[in-house]
C-alpha cells in the first residue's frame, strides 16, 4: 500500500470478497487513509425534530463463500444518529424479500428496546416509529399477515415484525444521511 492516496471509490463497486482470499492487513490504518475515513465523525447538532426513526436494508447473498446475506440499520432522532448494525444473517435467505424482511426484524427488535430506553430517560414514545426500508415485497409482507402463508419457509421469529462497496455519490449520500461529516470542513 505504500503511501496511500484518497481515490473517489477505492474499490471496485459490487465487488465480492471472499473470506479465503488474500491476507488480513497487519495495520488498517493504511486502508483507512486509502478509504479517506481519518478525518470524518459524527456532528451532533441540536433538532427540535426530537423523533426516533429507523432505515433497515439487507444484501442478499452477500457472501460468496457460504452465500448468506447482511443485515444493516440505523436510527437517529434529529441529526443523532443513536444506534446502528450491520450482521451477517445467520441462515440462508431464499429470495430478497426474506433477506429483508429479516434485516426488518432485527431493526425492529432494536427499535422496541429504544422506545423503551428513550421511555425510561424522557417519558414513553407515543407515536408510531417510522422504518424505511427499501424492498416493496418485504413490507407488503410485514404490512398485510396475509402473505405469510406463502412465505412458510421464513422461520416464525421473523413474522414477529408486521459491507459492500458503492459508487461515490451514493456513498457519500447514505454517509451523510448518518450524519458523518469531515472534522476538518467545521470550520468553513
């Protein structure tokens, strides 16, 4: 890696890594000066907007080794971003839908323990959490207990809800929806 410079996608888009390839990296600090992250953190301003909402997204056979997908969300209340994950799923997803329909799951479950802590620090939550989640089939699924019949093969838990590198804009798109800013532009 020699001198690392900051290049606008440091890797190739939609690229599949395999866990049995290549060599772990001995100081990731080198990859982070390549990725550009050193100088980037989280600004938390004050919002009047103090309401918890949710984003859940899932990339479906993500893996190529043991074909499993990953799981992700976040939520913030304001500009705060207050709890984020990402997990590889622990079975194998058939379809997006059920990949995401997990994701949502697992987003979901994070959420009822938030409203709850928020709960015990302000007062209780009374409004509905909004989750944004970006597969049309797996809403549909958690809005409507009608297609759950046909989703048999999904375990029962997940019925319990009614890292990949991207392309520049979109990745500077999602990082500042999270609120990640670059420390040294504060000042401009």
């Amino acid at each position: 890696m020699g001198e690392p410079n900051g290049d606008d996608t440091p890797m190739e888009p939609y690229l599949k890594l395999n866990k049995e390839e290549g060599q772990p990296l001995k100081d990731e600090r080198k990859f982070r000066q390549l990725v550009g992250s050193l100088d980037y953190g989280f600004l938390y301003k004050r919002s009047n907007d103090f309401k918890l909402r949710g984003f859940t997204d899932a990339d479906w056979v993500g893996d190529a080794s043991d074909r499993r997908s990953t799981s992700g969300y976040f939520f913030n209340i304001g500009s705060v971003v207050v709890s984020w994950c990402s997990k590889k799923q622990s079975t194998v997803a058939l379809s997006s839908t059920e990949a995401e329909y997990m994701a949502t799951t697992i987003a979901t479950q994070e959420c009822i323990w938030l409203k709850r802590l928020i709960g015990d620090i302000y007062g209780r939550v009374n409004y509905a959490v909004p989750m944004k989640c970006d597969n049309e089939s797996a809403i549909r699924l958690a809005s409507n207990p009608a297609f759950h019949g046909r989703m048999k093969h999904v375990e029962i838990h997940h019925h319990f809800v009614q890292e990949k590198a991207l392309a520049k804009p979109k990745f500077e798109s999602f990082r500042t929806a999270l609120g990640v800013i670059d420390n040294n532009r504060l000042g401009q």
